[in-house]
C-alpha cells in the first residue's frame, strides 16, 4: 500500500513538473516566433511594480511563515507530549520546553516584522520612487523570505525532534537531556534566520517612501 502510494505521488509530481514546463516553453515559443520576444523583460516588470509591494509581500512572508512554523510544530509535539502524558504523567511538565522552543521562532518572526516596518515611510505622489527605494524593496522582500523559511523549518525541526524527546522520556528518563541538545541545535536555525534578517536590514541605506 505504502509502495503504491509512492509510486503515484511520484508520477503526479512529475505530471505537474511536466505540464508547468510544457506552458512555459510553449508560451515562450509564441512570444519569440511572433515578434514579441521583448516581452521578456524581467527587469521592466520589476520596475513597474511598486516597491511597496514588494516591502509589504516581504514583512507578510516573514510573520506568516514563521507562525505556521511554530504552530506546525506545537501541533507534532505537543500531541506527541499528550499521548505519552495519558501513560507516564511525569513527562508532561518537563517537556513542555519543546513548546516553548517553537514559540520562540513566532516571536523571531514578530520582531523581525516589527523591525521591517520601520523602514516604511510615506513621501508625496510627486517624488516616485528612487533606486535606493527599490532597493529597499527588494531587501525587505528577500530578507522577509528569508527568515521566514528559517523558521519554518526550525518550527518543523523543533516539533519532530520535541515529539521524539517525549516519547523517548517517556520510556526511558535519561534519554530525554540527550534529544534535547539535538533540539536545542535545530531552534538555533531559527536564529540564523534573523541574523539574515538583521543583516538585510542594516544594510539598507535608507527609508522605503511610499507614495500618499
């Protein structure tokens, strides 16, 4: 049952990879043969649209990547720490440090946002946007998804290894300090993360300024 599984998720993958390459090339093909090649000019489309988007798009990624993280892995230990809770009641206190550790990468999240948005500013219509504004853009873009993923995948890290740490304690008591600095080394991804961030941002010259 496993095996058949695996056999059709992987034709679907490549059904869809397939397909996505097939639109992508057909659609190109047409732009080239009917003279309209230009078309393909990313540079152009990032220029027309607006940095603040792209500002926005960056802070959103970053809070909203990093609480599903944290939210992702309190759902995997947490009901990991309950089932083994209903047989050894004694691992329910101490293992709650494996839900506090995926909280943490909400609130590296939060900050980070908090930290993004005060390079928003607003400047008159009649100004428009500068280079470094773009840069700005772009910056708190990447940075923002960058940090983001970070924590994503120390939340998904985190809560694995905090579902193990319960079910090893609950068998065994001396295992449990022993997972839990392989789970100490995971949350530390989630710092990585916003050294990025903190990176991104000081490097950003100025203010992003957004039209009123």
């Amino acid at each position: 049952m496993i095996g058949s599984y695996t056999t059709y998720s992987s034709y679907l993958r490549t059904a869809y990879t397939g397909t996505v390459l097939f639109v992508g090339i057909w659609a190109g093909l047409y732009l080239l043969l009917t003279g309209r090649g230009e078309r393909f000019n990313i540079g152009g489309y990032l220029l027309r649209i607006s940095p603040y988007m792209w500002g926005i798009y960056g802070i959103s990624l970053c809070i909203g990547l990093s609480v599903v993280g944290a939210s992702w892995g309190i759902f995997i230990s947490g009901s990991s720490i309950l089932g083994g809770a209903v047989r050894t009641p004694r691992i329910a206190t101490k293992n709650l440090i494996s839900i506090i550790f995926c909280e943490v990468v909400a609130i590296y999240g939060v900050i980070m946002a908090i930290v993004f948005s005060s390079k928003i500013a607003a400047v008159n219509s009649s100004e428009g946007f500068s280079r470094s504004d773009y840069y700005t853009g772009f910056s708190l873009f990447w940075g923002g998804l960058a940090v983001g993923i970070s924590n994503l995948i120390c939340g998904l890290a985190v809560g694995i290894t905090g579902s193990n740490a319960a079910v090893a304690d609950a068998h065994d008591q001396q295992l449990f300090v022993k997972i839990l600095v392989i789970e100490i080394f995971g949350s530390v991804i989630g710092l990585f993360g916003l050294i990025v961030g903190l990176l991104y941002f000081f490097f950003q010259s100025n203010h992003l300024k957004f039209a009123e």
